[in-house]
C-alpha cells in the first residue's frame, strides 16, 4: 500500500486531504504536536476505513519532526507523498515591525520544518525514482499582506523551495509542487469572505498527485 504522510495534520484541511487519499487505497501517517488530536482523526478514518496511526511531534523541532517520520517509515515502509501544512500560529507583525524574536517561531516551523521533512523522506523517493512533495502555503507568500509580515517571509522561503525542488526533482521521478490558499478554508464564512470547503480544496491535491504537470497551484476566490 502507498503511503502519505501529513505534517501539521488537523480536522480540516489535512483530514480532508487523508479521507481523500486514503480512499484511493494510501495509508496515512499524521504528524502534529498533540496525541489526543492525532488519535482522534486516527479514529475517524479508521472508521472509513483508512488505515492510519499518529506521529507525535513540535514541528518546529526539526529533530522531533525527523524521528517521527522516521518511525512512520518504519510503521508502513516508505512514504509516497508527502504533504506539509503545518500552522505556526498568525503572528500579526507589520513588515517594520519584524524582529529576529517574532521571526524565528514561523521560520523554524514553516521553512526549517519543510526542509526536515523532506530530507527525512526524499533518500527513499530516490532510491525507487518516484514521490509526491506537495506544500501548503497562504496566498500571502506570493503577494504579502502587510500584516502577516512574518508569516509572509517564512512561507515566501517554503514557496520558492518547492517550485526549485519541482525545476530539479522531476528527471529523478520526484514531482513537487506549492499550494497557495488564499481563501478561508471552511464550509462557511462572514458574508464577503471567499471561502472553500475543505473536502473540495483535498480534490486539488489529489489532482496534483495525479496529474504532476504544475510547479504551483493558487487557490482563490
């Protein structure tokens, strides 16, 4: 059986994105901070039946997020795709008002993390010549909202890396590629807000999988 891992797996977005997966026969490995979250979206697909088992771990611990990648390599072999969408939490710091402090928090999660765990999972993408890198971004890391200045730089970073990963990866049989949302996801929203549930945002992703053609993918209203 294939295998996805989610990183920064949580109700939303990266259970949508399991079920859908899941369901064209992928094993899923969930990766966030908290046990109880994880073994409740572990039960919750578990009751689709979809085979899954959560990987604690503080994303921004690049030694905590390689060891429980590591264990899900262990746990279902190897890992066929790999989706990174953690939250680091919205920082709202105008662009004059970035410091090393607020900075680091986004850049360890969001940068640092995605380096870990592609490095984590890329040497067995290799070896067979084939896997899937799909990141998550706000559309904030294409054209910057003033007042998410920290978020902004860090998933700025995250992007640039995986559309050069998606230029250099494809002659070894590795697709990569940046989702960039810049709608709320949710199945609602205040009258005015674009919004897009997450159950439809997933199918993107799989197309993504499927089809391999796009460096980037931009999601708005």
């Amino acid at each position: 059986m294939p295998t996805i891992a989610i990183v920064g797996a949580g109700p939303g977005l990266g259970l949508s994105i399991a079920k859908v997966f899941g369901g064209h026969g992928f094993d899923v490995a969930l990766i966030s901070r908290n046990k109880d979250n994880l073994d409740t979206l572990v039960a919750e697909l578990a009751a689709a039946g979809i085979t899954a088992e959560g990987f604690p771990a503080d994303i921004g611990d690049s030694v905590q997020l390689t060891g429980a990648l590591q264990a899900a390599i262990t746990r279902f072999g190897r890992i066929d795709v790999l989706e990174f969408s953690p939250h680091a939490g919205l920082s709202m710091t105008s662009p004059k008002d970035v410091t090393l402090d607020t900075l680091r928090p986004q850049i360890d999660t969001l940068l640092f993390g995605a380096i870990a765990a592609v490095h984590a999972v890329l040497p067995g993408m290799l070896e067979t010549g084939s896997g899937t890198l799909l990141f998550t971004t706000g559309g904030g890391a294409v054209n910057p909202y003033p007042m998410l200045a920290d978020t902004n730089i860090a998933q700025a970073g995250q992007r640039n890396w995986a559309i050069n990963l998606h230029n250099t990866l494809a002659d070894e049989g590795i697709y990569a590629a940046n989702v960039a949302i810049n709608l709320m996801i949710s199945t609602q929203a205040p009258e005015g807000i674009p919004y897009r549930a997450p159950d439809e945002i997933a199918l993107d992703y799989w197309k993504l999988h499927t089809d391999r053609d796009q460096a980037e993918h931009f999601i708005g209203a």
